[in-house]
C-alpha cells in the first residue's frame, strides 16, 4: 500500500510540474517571440518596474527557460524557487494593488506562487531527468523506494 501511495504522489507532483511548467513556457515564449523583449521592457516601464529593460530580460528568461526545466525536471527545485520569486515580483509590481480577484487581482499569480514553492519543497515527483541524473550520480539509490 505504501508504495502505491509513494507512486500516486510522485505522479501528482510530476502532474503538477508539467502543468506549472507549461504555463511559464508559454507566457516566457510570448515574451520572447511575440512581445519581444523590447516590447516587454516598454510594458515594464510603463507599470513601473524597475530596471525595466534588465527586468524583461531576467523574466523572460526565467518563465522561459524555468517552464522548458520544469516540463523535463531538470533543476525542478531551483528553476521552481526562481519562479516563485518571480510571482512574488508579479505580485508586488502588477497584481497586489487590484485586489484578490481576476481579471486583474493576484489570486491566479498567489496559485503560481504557492505551486512553485509545493514543487521546490517536494522535488521533481516521477518521470523527471533529476531522477535520472541521480540515478546516475548515485546508482546504489536506484533501487531506494523513494521518488522524489
């Protein structure tokens, strides 16, 4: 029984990071390929962000990049503590002063947030290269029970 509630979970988390991981590479790719970063940075400017043109830059990277490692789980803890940082930063620069509520209110980016820090506290779940780079690294944990 245990190790079935071990796997269901591992697949929950891995669930949850794929479906993470798809929404940050799809706000980083619009971004990248769509607002460019230029674009980006104009908005940044716009809304008060400081250093808006580094700021553009640093997000675009993260929500693209952090997206692309979270889909694979590669560096899941690290690419989901950048991106908690990041709603943080939403939060605080965009959302925070319109309320709690969409269309404009932070609650969508607190989801974010908190889904972020559930995966840098959890780690990858299955399917997930850091469990096959660990595996690597150290093959007698290969046949240790644990999944994350």
């Amino acid at each position: 029984m245990e190790g079935s509630l071990g796997r269901l979970q591992g697949l929950g988390i891995a669930a949850l990071r794929w479906i993470v991981g798809l929404v940050f590479l799809v706000h980083g790719s619009q971004k990248l390929f769509v607002f460019h970063i230029a674009g980006t940075a104009g908005f940044f400017g716009k809304i008060g962000i400081p250093l808006p043109e580094v700021s553009a830059v640093v997000v675009t990277l993260v929500e693209f990049l952090g997206g692309a490692a979270l889909i694979l789980g590669i560096g899941t803890r690290v690419a989901a503590v950048l991106l908690a940082i990041n709603m943080l930063g939403a939060i605080y620069f965009v959302h925070g002063r319109n309320g709690f509520m969409l269309p404009t209110g932070y609650e969508y980016a607190l989801t974010l947030l908190v889904a972020n820090v559930s995966l840098a506290l959890s780690g990858a779940g299955m399917c997930a290269l850091d469990n096959l780079i660990s595996r690597t690294r150290h093959p007698r944990a290969a046949s240790s029970p644990a999944v994350a």
